[in-house]
C-alpha cells in the first residue's frame, strides 16, 4: 500500500491542513465562517464516533466478560488491568508534581497577567465550580453514582460510561452463571453487534482526515477568537505552564510505557508507537476517549495482534476509568495555580493531591474538558481557591488534546501488556 493511502498519514495531512487553515483563518476574522461552514463538519464527525461508542462498550464488555468462561479468569485479567490503570496513574500524577515542583511555572505569570485572565474566564470558572459541586458529597458516593438505577438512562449519554460499564461487566457475569446454552443465543447476539460496530467504525474512518481538518481548524479558531494577537500574549504568560504539563507528559510516555512494553511484551517500542500512530492522531483531534475508542479497539486487535478476549474488556474500561494524562495535568494544574496565588503547598497536601487525582480519575468522563470539573474538587480538597481555574482556561484546550493522547496510549499499553501475560498477544508479521 502506498504511505500516502495509511490512514496516520492521511489524518496526519488532515491535522497539519486543519492548523494552517485555522491560522489563515484567524489572522483574516474568518471565525464566523469557520463555525457555519467548516466546524459542523468536524461535529458531525464526533458524533459518529460518539454514537458508537455506548453499544461499542456494551457488545464488547458483554462478550469479552462471557467469553472468559469463568469468574475466576475474569478476576485474573481483571486485576490486572485495574491494578495497571491505577499504578500507572499514580505514578503520573507524581511525575506531574515532580515537574511542576521543580520548574515552579507559577512563579513566572506577571500579576497583571493574573488578574486579567482570572476577569477573562471566571464566568466559565463558575460554571465549572458550580458543575463540580455535584462531585463534593460523601466519600462514597463515586461507587453510589457507579450504579445505575435505569440502564437505558445511562446509555443515553456518553458521560455516564462508567454506569454503562457496570451494567456490561455485571450482565457478563450473569452470562458466565447460566447454562451455556442458555447464553449462547445473548453472546451471539452481542459478538454481532461488536462485529457491526467495527465495520460501521471502518466507514466512519474513511472521513477521518476531513473531520480532523475541521475539528482542528474551529479548535484554533475558537481560540484565538479572530485575534492572532491574544494567542501570542497567552502563550506568553502561560508558556512555562504549557512546557511543565507537556513536558510531565513527554517524560511519563517516554519513560513509563517503554518499560512496561519492553519488561512484559516482545514488542520494539519503535513499532508499537508506529502501529499506535492512528490512534493517538485522533485522540489527539477530538480530545476523547470515548469517541476514539472504537478505532482504538480496532487498531489494537488488527495492528497489534491483543486478543478480542483481553482487546474487548481492557480497552473499553481503560476508556472510562484510565486517565493518566488528565490526573498529571490535574496535578501540575493545582499546583501552578496554587503558586500563581501565592500559596505553598507542602507534602501532605500534595500527598493529598496524588490520592485525591487518583480516585478522580476514575470517574472522570472520557469527554473534551472533563477533567477539568474534577480539578475543582482537587483544588477545594487542597484548600486552593476554585476560582483560580480561570487562570488555565485559555490554553485548556491545546493541553486537553495532548493528555488525551496519553490517556488513549496507556490504555493500549495496558491492553498489551495484559494480553502478554495471559498468552493472547499475537504479533504481526
């Protein structure tokens, strides 16, 4: 197949022709142009992806649950996959404080600075406090809002995956304790709609280069408002933090999953990440987990060779509980905001950070920005002003899509390393 024809190479030419057209565009006012011509392109294309997404993670984790045969299979892999997901996301977030420690970013936003980017955004602080405040109850209350009382509510949205999750591992375990031939005709039944869910997954692919082309020209757009000038002063006082978070990021993906691939998989790290490259250009486009998961489960099952046993379980509960790059970018965030407003932080409160970003992750939703809701209630724990959230909402956006691309890479990670151990890695010729 000629290079030009791979789907990373043609999503890549989409990405790059979305960013120069996005900059052409705002530097000529065309933002209202953008949002009525090009961007519902780019909408339509999330939503195709978020449609599948619900049956995606209810065909897959129904049929990988039923297909391990026993509890005590699915106990093991499960374990597994749990036990990596929260590691691995501790072991960002400490990455993260390390980082942000030691660059201090927050030391460097000149205080008027400060204060005009605190009026600029605190009507959109607001409202992420005032949707945080459902998050503040009791301790328990995450497993409480885990179960859903209504499945076909739950279904109905995407930020209620991990409800959706429930349901599936719960009905894949009732399909292990009946009668064999009793499940047969429910396990058929889902490992078709998983079937239909890929194929559909192809099709949608195909305009994968045009949507990343939009979704990427309105992003830079909608941010720099028809002012190329407000981008370049943001930047400006808000550089250092962006360099502390991407860097955090850049030495967890350099470091953490090359060692878990090269302790547990025979895989080169230089053809994993090639192989991932699909994966990571459109997490990076649409900044969800969610909506890339259906390409993720594909690539991972076709290009890397993970079983659909391990593929379909991991992968899915990765999507909702496995937020590496958001808890890191949730420590650094704290902690830049704290030394912006000139509080100290001191280890028992960034030991807070760590446990609290932790359990956070995990109820995080798969979605664009999500994980900035759940900083607010990290901030509120650590006695940080909420308010001060309104100091990284201009640049939010841009770190959004990299963590994502982190998110979506331990997911594959883990979905790999898993497979290995349990023998049900295959690997490509």
């Amino acid at each position: 197949m000629p290079w030009y024809r791979k789907l990373h190479w043609q999503i890549i030419l989409g990405l790059v022709s979305g960013l120069v057209f996005g900059i052409v565009a705002a530097a000529n006012g065309w933002g209202e142009f953008i949002r009525d011509w090009v961007a519902p392109f780019g909408t339509i294309f999330m939503n195709l992806l978020k449609l599948i997404a619900v049956p995606l993670i209810l065909a897959s984790l129904i049929t990988g649950v039923a297909s391990l045969g026993d509890v005590r299979k699915l106990s093991r892999i499960g374990g597994k996959t749990i036990g990596l997901y929260v590691g691995t996301t501790a072991i960002a977030i400490v990455i993260g404080l390390l980082v942000v420690n030691l660059l201090q970013p927050g030391e460097t936003v000149p205080p008027e600075m400060r204060d005009r980017l605190q009026t600029m955004y605190q009507g959109e602080a607001a409202a992420r406090a005032e949707s945080a405040a459902a998050l503040e109850r009791g301790p328990l209350q995450p497993i409480v809002d885990m179960v859903p009382e209504n499945i076909f509510g739950a279904a109905s949205s995407n930020r209620n995956m991990l409800q959706v999750v429930f349901f599936a591992i719960f009905a894949g375990i009732g399909l292990l304790m009946v009668p064999r031939k009793t499940a047969e005709p429910l396990i058929t039944f889902f490992s078709s709609v998983n079937d239909l869910i890929i194929k559909m997954t192809e099709i949608i692919m195909k305009g994968a280069p045009y949507g990343v082309f939009a979704l990427i020209a309105a992003t830079i757009t909608s941010i720099a408002q028809d002012n190329l000038q407000q981008v370049v002063e943001l930047l400006a006082a808000l550089g250092y933090y962006c360099l502390a978070v991407v860097g955090a990021l850049v030495v967890h993906s350099a470091i953490v999953y090359p060692i878990m691939l090269r302790t547990w998989t025979p895989y080169k790290v230089g053809a994993f990440f090639s192989r991932l490259a699909p994966v990571q250009l459109l997490a990076f486009s649409t900044s969800s987990s969610n909506a890339t998961l259906p390409v993720t489960m594909d690539i991972a099952e076709k290009q890397l060779g993970i079983s659909e046993e391990v593929s379909s379980f991991a992968l899915p509960l990765g999507a909702t509980i496995n937020m590496n790059g958001t808890a890191l970018y949730q420590a650094v965030a704290a902690v830049f905001i704290a030394q912006t407003l000139g509080m100290n932080l001191d280890l028992v409160a960034q030991a807070t950070i760590v446990l609290t970003a932790t359990l956070a992750a995990i109820g995080t939703a798969g979605v664009p920005s999500a994980g900035i809701v759940t900083l607010v209630v990290i901030l509120e724990t650590v006695g940080v002003p909420s308010a001060g959230i309104a100091l990284i909402f201009g640049v939010d956006r841009i770190l959004d899509m990299i963590r994502t691309v982190v998110n979506v890479t331990g997911d594959v990670v883990t979905a790999t390393v898993v497979a290995a151990t349990e023998g049900q890695l295959e690997m490509p010729a």
